[in-house]
C-alpha cells in the first residue's frame, strides 16, 4: 500500500490538510460569482471547465469570522462532485509525517490573479 501525499493549509486560525488524490487545482484567490439565494457558508460560485462549482467558507463552518482568502483549493469527490475551499495560506506537503516542503514549489503553480 502507498503512503498518501497531504497538503497542509491555514484557514483563519487552523491548520488543515487534504490528500493530494483528490486535488484538481490550486490557485491565487479570484473573485467568486454571488450565488442567486445567498447560503451562510458558501462564498458563491467559480467556473471550472464548463461546471460551477460551490466555494465553500471553512471559517464560518469552523465558527470563525470570515476572511479574505489569498489561495482557493479545488477538490473532485469520490462521487466525481467538485468542491472549492478558500485559503489563506499552502503550509507544505507531508508524506507519513515527514515534511515534504522543497516539493512543493514544483508540485504547485500559481497563476497571478
């Protein structure tokens, strides 16, 4: 069995991390589309390859106030359904506890806003 590759992140005061495997985009922070009947923890919408995909505010699900995001994350589900969370900062990549952090320059490119 392989070990799993994590991103590590920061979103308001925690820190977080997801497996690389359901990872389909990292990118600087764009505004989000308003959604039509306004949800507490959505920040709205973005297009991804003819799809709109909700932008989810983990701040307010973690019951914080809401910040200005620098990053968002774009996940594809199991399910195949696509998910985008904004960030305020990538921390580093980890592979069974060891700190992969020279990686991940390589690993993500970021498009200037």
């Amino acid at each position: 069995m392989e070990d799993e590759i994590y991103l590590s992140f920061k979103v308001g005061e925690n820190l977080a991390a997801l497996s690389l495997k359901y990872l389909l985009k990292i990118s600087r922070w764009t505004e989000v589309r308003k959604m039509p009947i306004p949800q507490k923890d959505l920040l709205g919408i973005i297009p991804h390859k003819g799809e709109l995909v909700p932008v989810v505010d983990l701040n307010i699900i973690w019951g914080q106030k809401s910040e200005k995001y620098k990053f968002y994350i774009l996940l594809e589900e199991e399910n195949h359904k696509k998910i985008a969370f904004g960030i305020e900062e990538l921390l580093e990549l980890i592979k069974s506890g060891v700190n992969m952090n020279n990686l991940l320059k390589e690993f993500i490119s970021l498009k200037k806003s």
